[in-house]
C-alpha cells in the first residue's frame, strides 16, 4: 500500500517549457488536492478535486491545468512555466463521506520544481 | 477572511520542557482546527484534530473560540518531536485548508 505517489522527486526547468506532475493514490479515495509550498509560507490549494472528471481551482490557479481522469490519479500541468512557479508541489487525497465530510488528508512525498 | 497565523517560525526547548506550538486564527463561524507533522525526511501527516479531542504522541491541544486559538501543547519533550508543525483550519461545509506558515521545532538533548 503505496498511499500517494508522486513523480517526479525534482524538476529544473526553463521558463517557457511545460511538464506535467503525476500523483496517483491507492486508498480508493475521492478527493485528491495539488499544493504548493514556498519558503516562510503555508501550502496554498492550487486545484481540487471532489470525483473522476471534476475539478475545482483554490487559492493559487493561475497558470495550471489540471486533469483527473480516473480515481487514482490527478495531474497537475504547467504549460509554460515561469520563475513564480518554483516551489515545492504537493499532492494530497482524502475521504469524503456521505454527508460531504472530507476525514484526514494523505499526502504524498512532494516534488521540488526550479524554473530558470 | 480565513486565515492562520503561527507566531514563531523555529522554537527550540531542551529535551523534558514543556513545549507549547501556538496557532491563532481568524474565521466567523465554527471552523476545524487541525495540526499536521512533518518530521525529517517524512511525509506531512495528520497529528490531532480538535474534534477528536485526543492526545497523540502526548500532545494535545485545545480549541479557544474566545482567544481563537488552537495551542499545541506537550508536557515534557522528547527529542523525536523535532519536526515542521502545521496549524490548519477547515471553514464549515468546506474542503479547503487554511495553512499557518509552519513552526520548526528543535528539541536539544
């Protein structure tokens, strides 16, 4: 039981090339979330997703996409990236109940993403 | 607006101090507070939710609606409770998280 995975481990990167990070989850949950975490500051929500095929934007969307084509997995994509985008991504899922309840997020290990 | 406030970014104590993590908020309504743990090389993980009213790894910690606060507390420190402590708060109805910026916490032997 891997939990959340997350690939790659580290990214460097050109501005104006594009990637894709990949986050998969073995714990049959429904929601599944993308941060990002900058020095002296706390994780900011970038996309959310409550099921297979929906997705929501958070706090920080600009310049993302991203793609949940299955249960297990949501993609996050920067399509041309910029310096501001450096930082540390990371992909979280959890349980929602019934009742629209979201129980403990799980998260995965991170990705460390440089933008020259 | 939402927000979470850790006041100090590193707290360093001597092993068997007490330790106290603080976290102020700012929400109207009745929020969930939680803290999360990052310890070396590990993953973020879930340590204690106000609502489940627990001690975990002997912390515990108290929700103040009047001071909105959400204090971190340990009575005496171990040295493995050298970690990254995240304060959260979740807003009724919602699944979003409001994250404090982190308190590193250094125990010295």
């Amino acid at each position: 039981n891997a939990g959340v995975t997350q690939t790659p481990k580290f990214q460097v990167l050109k501005t104006g090339q594009s990637m894709t990070l990949q986050c998969a989850q073995d714990m049959n949950h429904n929601s599944m979330y993308w941060y990002r975490q900058d020095p002296g500051m706390g994780l900011r929500l970038i996309y959310y997703s409550a099921s297979e095929g929906t997705t929501d934007k958070g706090e920080v969307p600009n310049g993302y996409n991203v793609s949940r084509l299955n249960k297990r997995e949501f993609s996050l994509r920067l399509e041309s990236a910029a310096p501001s985008q450096t930082s540390v991504y990371f992909c979280a899922s959890s349980e929602t109940t019934l009742s629209g309840h979201h129980n403990e997020q799980f998260f995965g290990p991170g990705t460390r993403l440089t933008v020259l | 607006a939402q927000r979470v406030t850790q006041p100090e970014k590193l707290l360093s104590v001597f092993k068997g101090a007490p330790v106290e993590l603080k976290c102020n908020y700012s929400y109207s309504g009745s929020p969930e507070l939680f803290w999360y743990v990052q310890y070396s090389r590990q993953r973020l993980q879930l340590l204690l939710r106000h609502i489940s009213r627990e001690s975990i790894k002997g912390f515990t910690a108290d929700l103040n609606k009047g001071e909105t606060s959400f204090h971190l507390k340990k009575p005496f420190a171990q040295e493995e409770d050298s970690a990254m402590y995240y304060c959260a708060l979740r807003g009724e109805g919602n699944y979003q998280l409001i994250w404090g910026a982190g308190t590193k916490l250094i125990i010295k032997p």
